[in-house]
C-alpha cells in the first residue's frame, strides 16, 4: 500500500520539479528616467517589480506606478518613463489608435463610423480629441427583433452600410416564402427584408404551446393567490412559499405511497399479488 501511494506522489511531484527547473529568470530590468523596487541582481520566474519614474516624467501607463511581472525569462511588458508634457496612447470610441516612431500616428474607425473630421492634437500632455469616430449616418443599429427568430451571428451594436444578417425562424415556423432563413439588409441606415415568421403547418407550433399550457395553467392559479399584490416583491415571495408548500406536500405523498408499498412487503414500483392454492391429498 505505501509503495502504491509512493509512486503517486512521484508522478505528480516530478513534473512540478522539472517545470520548475525549466523557467528562467529576468534579467535588471531596462528603465531611464526611473527607478524599480526590489533590487536584486535576477529575478525569478513569477516574480514582481514595481517601478515609478523621475519628476518631470511619467509611466506609459494610468497611474503613476507600475508592476511588471517576470515570465520565464521576459518581463511581462517594457518598462518605459516619458516626459510629463507627452501625449499617451489615448483609447479610441469606435476606433483605434496607431503611432509610429517618427512621431507621428493615425486612427482607423471601426465599422460603421468615420472620423468626424476636427484635427487631433497634444497639448501638454492632453490630447485635444478622444471621440473622433462617429457613427456614419447610413449605418444602421442593431437588427429589430423578430417574433419566433433569431439573428445568425454575433452581436454588434452598429453595422455599416449594406450589412446583411441572417434571420432564422424557430423550429415549426417558416417565413411568408415557406423558407427557414431569410436576408435582411441595411439600406441608408434601415433594415430593409426583416422576414415575418408563421406557423408551418405540421402542428410542431400548437404541440409546443400545448406542452406550455400546463405551466401558464399553474402561473394563472398561482396570480390568483398571490392577491392584489401581483407579482411585485411580496407578490412573488408569496408565490414562492406556495409553491414551497405544493411540493412539500407532494415529496409527503410519494414518501406515504412508498412506505405502504414496503410495508406490504413488495419492492418499491413494483405490483404485488399474491395468489392461495389448496392442496389437498390424493388418496
């Protein structure tokens, strides 16, 4: 027995130690114009250093101190102080922002939006404009919701112009063309062939609401309890001990039925019968 719970702590111990082995530690991170704490001479993996920078400078970053992190020999990112008076990246609504190393840089709208046109520039370390993407005016919103459809792809809140999307109708309706699926299109900023979608004749739709009726039956009845409250807060902590009460009161019945089952000497879910013969004697 110790010689089966030996070999389990090897296996799990030995890989753990070679992978540990296998991480290499950081070199004394690269910083002008500031200073990191803790000093040492490596670092190793997973390890942290915190560095803030020199009065007239600034971190890249938001804040004025940042932690750096060491992974298998590289620092989780460049440790970097600049002037007060520089611009950083600033995040773009709708958009994103490039700067090259000469300088200069260049911003590039997402879909559905265009730059608004007014000159962007930094003044002392604030940028004069931080929402130059607007939205174009024949783009369209989000796709109107359709009775019994969803729309085939991913959610985004604006679409450029001459997007298509895809509606698919639920199981057991179809659109007014007896098809599935149907095209919609944004045309000078509206949704343009949003489909209707109906019930396809093979009774699929009335089986799926007769299997509801039994649920609305129960939401009606339990409505009618809750009083004139409604289904506000106290409407629906009243409903809630109801129904608490309904099914404790059924796990008691079933709990009855099984208990006389057993007590007649029968397994549980199974009929018993029991059936006398007389046997008499042969002469």
């Amino acid at each position: 027995m110790w010689l089966t719970g030996l070999r389990f702590a090897l296996l799990v111990w030995i890989p753990g130690l070679l992978h540990a082995v296998s991480e290499k530690p950081c070199g004394v991170p690269n910083l002008e114009y500031g200073y990191f704490i803790p000093v040492l001479e490596s670092y190793p993996h997973d390890s942290d250093v915190t560095y803030t920078c020199d009065a007239g400078y600034k971190t890249t970053k938001e804040g004025w101190w940042v932690t750096i992190v060491c992974q298998d020999g590289h620092w989780s990112e460049k440790p970097e102080c600049v002037l007060e008076t520089a611009c950083l990246p600033p995040v773009i609504p709708n958009g994103k922002f490039m700067q090259y190393q000469n300088g200069s840089f260049e911003i590039n709208c997402d879909k559905g939006y265009s730059l608004n046109g007014r000159k962007i520039e930094c003044h002392s370390g604030t940028w004069s404009e931080v929402s130059p993407c607007q939205r174009q005016t024949t783009a369209c919103g989000q796709p109107p919701a359709v009775p019994d459809a969803v729309v085939i792809q991913a959610y985004q809140e604006v679409f450029e112009a001459s997007s298509k999307v895809e509606y698919q109708c639920r199981d057991g309706f179809v659109t007014e063309g007896r098809q599935s699926k149907k095209i919609a299109n944004c045309t000078a900023g509206e949704w343009v062939g949003t489909p209707r979608c109906i019930g396809d004749g093979l009774n699929r739709g009335s089986r799926v609401q007769a299997q509801q009726r039994p649920q609305v039956r129960l939401l009606s009845r339990v409505q009618h309890l809750v009083g004139p409250y409604g289904m506000d807060d106290v409407g629906r902590l009243r409903a809630g001990v109801l129904l608490l009460l309904l099914l404790l009161a059924l796990s008691l019945n079933v709990y009855h039925a099984v208990g006389l089952r057993r007590e007649r000497g029968g397994p549980v879910g199974v009929k018993v019968s029991r059936t006398s013969r007389c046997h008499g004697n042969r002469d």
